[in-house]
C-alpha cells in the first residue's frame, strides 16, 4: 500500500461499505473519496477517520506500526483474565447486558474481556462500558444481527456519523445517528434499500421514551458456517 487512501479502501473493503456509502456518512461527495484513494486522506480528517475505523492515526497515514488498538477479545472463548506480554496487557471483564421488560440488566453468564489499554487510548472508563447483542439487521453488512457490542454508556451526545445504542418504546435499537438544526434526530441505517430514515422531533422522543443509551465503539462477530 503507497498511501493513506489504499489503507483506507481496505478499510472499506473489510467492513463492506461501498465508496458511496462511506461518502453519503461522512457528508463527501463521491468525488472526493476517489480523489482521497487517489492522493491519500487529507491531514485534517485523518483523526476522524482512524476513530471511525478504530486504527491508529501513524499507521493510517504511513502504514508504520500496529494497525489496531491493543486487540479486544471475543465473548465465549475462554480467556487468561491476564494476558501474555505483547498481546494486549491487562484485561477488564465487561458484562454483556440483555433486555428484560423493557430494562437494561447485566447477564452473568456472558461477558468479554477488553484490553485495559485501549480503553484507556478511547477515554471510556470500565465502569462506563456494557456489552450487547445487535438487535436487527438494520445496519448489515456492516453490522450483521448478533454481532457482539462494546458500548460506551457515557457519550450520550450525538455527533453526527457515529453509531449508538437507543431505548425506543421498550426497543433495542442501534443506528448511526445526526441531527437537524431544529433538533430533530434523524436515525440512519447501513441498509438503506430496506430501511428508511426516521425523524424524530424533541417532542415525539419524549412522549416514545427515546434514549440514547451510548455511542458503540466496538463490533465483531464469528460467521455462522463454514463455506461449502
């Protein structure tokens, strides 16, 4: 890879978003996303984009050093609560959560094991993350239903772009999220062919009980079978 723009196409690549559907979230036309494959990403949005695709900004730009944060382990497999030097450090047990008459309540039999480090490297305090199950297929292939979820409960606030767990009307939800100028939340979907956007004035979040739960700062999942 010779610039910022082919690691950012195979960045697209491994998440199964189409130039033009990372264009239409990051609020670019198509043009400029080929020109960034072309001559690398600009300067000014190379943070943004490393947040969004939970890379380092160095290997983003000039391909040197690690690629990801220290590694955040899947849920089900058996893990040391400490692991090996150089694979990732010290550990932290964060609850998977499911959702029982309309509440939030941890499951004590599922949990996944997060690197304390890239925690750290992201501002989440342990105390603040929970873990879920993708709820619909709203956001496939990007987020496929039952990909585990690291949320962080205390960025509530909506920053256009970026993706969240919502209560709605006793519903799990989870979408990527912007808001209008008069306050209206405008709820996105990775599967714009199936699913179209819902607005939702100040007033009507109240009177459904809408509630931004937190932003998801992790995905990942197993395929379901083996190919043929």
């Amino acid at each position: 890879m010779n610039n910022s723009g082919d690691r950012l196409k195979t960045l697209l690549q491994e998440c199964g978003l189409t130039p033009s559907d990372f264009a239409a979230q990051r609020n670019v036309t198509p043009q400029h996303v080929n020109n960034w494959f072309k001559r690398g990403i600009p300067l000014a949005r190379l943070d943004e984009i490393a947040d969004l695709f939970c890379v380092y900004r160095r290997w983003l730009r000039s391909g040197e050093g690690p690629k990801h944060p220290s590694p955040i382990l899947r849920p089900g497999l058996p893990q040391p609560e400490t692991a090996p030097p150089g694979h990732g450090g010290r550990q932290i047990c964060v609850d998977f959560h499911r959702l029982l008459d309309g509440q939030l309540i941890s499951d004590p039999d599922r949990h996944l094991l997060v690197s304390a480090q890239a925690l750290e490297t992201l501002g989440i305090l342990p105390e603040n993350a929970i873990c879920l199950d993708m709820p619909d297929a709203n956001m496939a292939p990007l987020i496929p239903i039952g990909a585990a979820l690291a949320i962080d409960r205390s960025l509530t606030r909506v920053v256009d772009g970026q993706t969240y767990a919502l209560m709605h009307e006793g519903r799990l939800r989870v979408h990527s999220l912007s808001l209008s100028q008069n306050g209206t939340l405008c709820l996105h979907s990775h599967d714009r062919r199936n699913y179209a956007v819902e607005r939702y004035t100040p007033a009507q979040r109240h009177a459904q009980g809408m509630q931004v739960l937190g932003w998801v700062f992790w995905w990942s999942w197993f395929s379901r079978q083996r190919p043929v």
